[in-house]
C-alpha cells in the first residue's frame, strides 16, 4: 500500500462514474502470475538470507539466449480487462534467473508487441516500462497505446513484464482473503502500542507470504536484474541501441540500464523521475512534500486556503480514525480513506472527484473514497486483487539494503507531520513497515545512475508530480552527466507529463522520431 513510487494513474474519472471499479492503480492492473510456464515461483525452498542471495556480476550470455527468436501469437485476455485487438502479438523470452549465471535455470519474460505501420521508415523497437514497480507492460500498453499513436507509426511499441510481475515468474505473496484482512485491521498510521505491533506484525507476515509462495525468484527481483534482461530483449529483438520510455520507477530501471549499457542507449525518455541519490526516508521525505503540494494546489483551485482546507481533511481522517464508515458489508477507516485520496492527487483531472468524495465522507457516506481506494489497491468489484502490490513490494525491497526500525520511522513522525498534516506520519510509518523482516537482503541503499559516454537522456520533471517530485528529475539529469542527462521541465500538475502536456509531448516526439534534443532546461507551461 506504498505510495512511493507508484505507477502512472491515468484519469479515474470516467471510470469511477461509470461505477466500475477493475481494480488498477494505472491503464490496466496485474494480472495474478502465479503459475507462468517455466516459472520458478511456488518453490518450497525458502530463499537465501545472506549476502550471496544478491545476484553477483553478469557473465557473457550464450548465443542460445540472445539467438532466440520469440514465437509470436495473438494475446490472450488478461484477468482485468479485455484481449488486445489481433494487431498485438505476444511472446516470451527467457532469461537467466541469475545472470551470473547464464547457463543455469531460466524464467522467461513475457512481451507484447505491435509492430509500426510505417515499415519504410521504421526505426526500431521502442520499450515502456509503465513503473510501480510492478506495473504489467502487457497488460497496460495496448489501453494505453492510444496515447503514443504517433510513435507506433515508426516504432514497434513493445510492452514488457519485468521479472517478478505478471508472466515473467511473477511474485505472490498472499491471497484474496488475507489482503482483504490486512486492508481491513491494520492501521497504516499506529497510534497505540497493540496499533503498532499489528502493524509490524502484518508487515513481517506479507514477506514471509512471499517466502513461501515464491521462494525461487525473490532474490533476483532487482531493477539491476532487469536491466540486464532489458538488454538481452534488445539484442533478442534485433536492435543496435535499445529505445525506451520509462515512466516513474521506469525511469529507475533507464537510469540503471544507461549505467550498466552506456554504449547500448538509443534514445531514452525519463518521465516522472525516481530521485537516484534518496535513500529510503529521503524517498519517503520527498513524497510527503510532493504529495502535500499537490494537495494545497488542488485546494487553492476550489477557492479554499490550503492551511484551512488540510486541517478539515485531517479533522476528517481523524474522525474515520475513530469512527469508520460503513459502507455495505465493509468499512472506510482512516487508512482507506488515505489512500482514496491519494489516487486523485496523480492527475489533474481527478480533482473534482476528491472534491466530490470528501464532500460525501464528511456526510457520512464513504462509498466514494472506497471506490477509490479499490482502483488504487487493484481491487476489483468482487473482492479480487492483483498481485501488482507483491511485485511492487518484492522489487524494491530486493532493491534497497536498508531496513529502517520502527523506532526510526517513529522518530520521523514529527519533521513528517509538519511538512505534511495529512500524508505525513503514513510516510513515515511507511519507511519501516515496507520491508520490515524481509526475508531477503537487498543490493544497495541507492541505485546507480552515472552513465558517461552515453546518448543524450531526455529528463522530465514536472513540478506539481506528488509521487515523484520535480527535484527528482533535477538529480537525474545530473547523475547521469555532463552531456548525458537533458532536464525539460513541465510547469504543470500530475504523474508524468506526456500525453498531458502538449509541450512535452511534442518534445518528446521530436526526439524519438527525429532525434532532435532539446536544450538543457527546456521549460513547458
């Protein structure tokens, strides 16, 4: 239930009003991964808990890896939504489960493909990675393929599953019941001591879930991993230089691939930027202004002072704290509600939602904040959820080797509550109970970024981003040097800025198909 590093939420809106709640914190949601062929997931075997469970430096890969040729089919239909029209094709590739090992035992990848409609002036493959982590590629790029029309032109769009979600030996950590369990008991901002050790108690138990549902692939869940396999995808697809647009932690997995492959990097778009020098509380610090931010933005827009506009939501979070709402057979508690209310603050264009639904929990009807916490948790109208949340959680914590106590994320609660009233204290609870005991050890406090003799990297930041704020992008661009990493800066309110800025999305354009790079520092809106 993070809000770190979500995927991009698009508009929720017309979904929500159409009453349909299918569950997804973005396009499309995860499907459940949990018997892919040749997966290794649902092992017995209880992972490494040392240092050697990371994996180690890469060996050469065989020319059996990257001489395969994927066999594509027409998709089948997700769980959440609908089968792509018959110009998708799908396939797997497979991957060394440990690419220090590249001949030992393989999990595949799984990809989606629409091949460019102008064949005469195709430039190559062009990969997404929609963020989370833990957003399926193949789920979300044929609803959102819309929106990137112009590149499909030159581009085949290829859509992917990163190792740990979906097809590509996806992670499961626990089941519909035990979710809904946890969502319903446990207090995601503890104020008593049975509050606290619930909590911790819940947090210790997901990964220990995860530990015995997929044993076999948690260690090797990293964005480092991934990476790597991005660039046997590249080579398996037949490309010199791999193109990729990376969305919110997608721009983690760029920045990695540019460090590790520098002489590889095409043309490469970072949108909605993951800081690369924050470590768990600066992640968490960040998000707390972020999210704060777009909150006084959206109620400076409804004519309300935000100091006065936040102390009524927290006055409202409070009551729900003590007093849930009921809501048919379930209840809107304070935790809920939070959530509900972050999903809006990803688009501008939700703002009359929240408007809408903090309007009905102040009158004692809570269905609208709980719709929206559903979308958000990937909790579809019948009580199933997606295991894009087991992926998420699997990926960053193979990720940072940090493990803050409780008794720091408590000391955090102060600094936290008085940047953010209402964000602040979850934040920082956030910080110790995302990985709490988890069973795995993770590779660094930070990830690596710097990839001098690389392409030109478009960055783009946009200042009112609550998930990942605008500093984030400024410290990409300079982690990945001089001459490297080129900043565009949206002035604009959301989660990412193509498709939303006509600027930005222009920009971006003109360098995917022209490869013109813009200035350092060009500015839109």
């Amino acid at each position: 239930m993070s809000i770190r590093v979500r995927m991009t939420v698009l508009a929720v809106t017309g979904l929500l009003v159409a009453g349909c709640t299918s569950g997804g914190s973005g396009a499309g949601a995860t499907a459940p991964p949990s018997t892919a062929t040749g997966s290794p997931t649902g092992s017995a075997t209880p992972p490494p808990t040392t240092d050697d469970a990371k994996p180690s430096a890469a060996a050469p890969l065989p020319a059996s890896l990257t001489g395969q040729r994927p066999d594509w089919k027409r998709c089948a239909a997700p769980e959440s939504g609908q089968r792509p029209g018959p110009e998708w094709r799908c396939a797997t590739v497979k991957v060394p489960l440990d690419h220090a090992k590249p001949e030992g035992a393989m999990i595949p990848v799984a990809l989606i493909r629409k091949e460019a409609t102008d064949k005469g002036g195709r430039i190559g493959s062009l990969l997404f990675n929609f963020g989370g982590p833990g957003a399926s590629g193949v789920d979300i790029l044929p609803q959102a393929a819309a929106e990137y029309a112009k590149l499909g032109e030159r581009y085949d769009l290829v859509g992917f599953d990163p190792r740990g979600v979906g097809g590509s030996a996806g992670v499961v950590c626990r089941d519909d019941a035990e979710q809904a369990a946890a969502e319903a008991s446990v207090d995601l901002t503890p104020d008593t001591a049975a509050e606290e050790a619930a909590y911790l108690k819940d947090s210790t138990a997901f990964g220990a879930g995860c530990a015995r549902r997929s044993a076999t692939v948690l260690p090797y869940t990293t964005t480092t991993a991934t990476a790597r396999d991005l660039d046997l995808v590249r080579q398996v697809l037949g490309d010199d230089k791999l193109h990729y647009f990376g969305i919110s932690y997608g721009t983690q997995l760029g920045g990695t691939y540019a460090h590790l492959f520098p002489a590889n990097v095409g043309r490469l778009v970072l949108d909605a930027v993951v800081d690369p020098t924050a470590d768990t509380a600066g992640h968490a610090r960040h998000q707390t202004i972020g999210f704060q931010r777009a909150l006084d933005n959206y109620l400076k827009s409804t004519g309300e002072d935000p100091k006065t506009g936040t102390a009524r939501i927290t006055r409202l979070l409070r009551k729900l704290d003590r007093e849930p709402l009921t809501v048919g057979d379930r209840r809107l508690t304070e935790s809920l509600a939070l959530t509900g209310i972050a999903v809006t603050l990803y688009g501008q264009s939700n703002w009359p939602l929240l408007t809408q639904a903090l309007a009905d929990a102040e009158q004692g009807r809570g269905g609208t904040l709980l719709e929206l916490a559903d979308y958000y948790n990937d909790r579809d109208a019948k009580g199933h959820y997606s295991t894009q949340s087991h992926s998420q959680r699997a990926i960053s914590c193979a990720d940072s080797s940090e493990r803050p106590t409780a008794a720091q994320a408590k000391a955090l609660i102060p600094e936290f509550r008085g940047l953010s009233p209402v964000f602040g204290a979850f934040l920082a609870w956030d910080t110790a109970g995302w990985c709490a005991e988890w069973p795995v050890k993770g590779e660094r406090a930070t990830p690596e970024a710097s990839a001098p003799g690389a392409a030109p990297i478009l960055v783009v930041g946009t200042t009112g981003d609550p998930a990942t704020p605008y500093e984030g992008a400024e410290k990409m661009a300079k982690e990945l040097g001089d001459g490297v990493g080129v900043l565009v800066t949206n002035k604009g309110e959301g989660h990412g800025a193509y498709g939303t800025s006509p600027c930005v999305t222009k920009t971006v354009d003109a360098y995917f198909l022209k490869g013109t790079v813009p200035k350092y520092g060009t500015t839109c809106g």
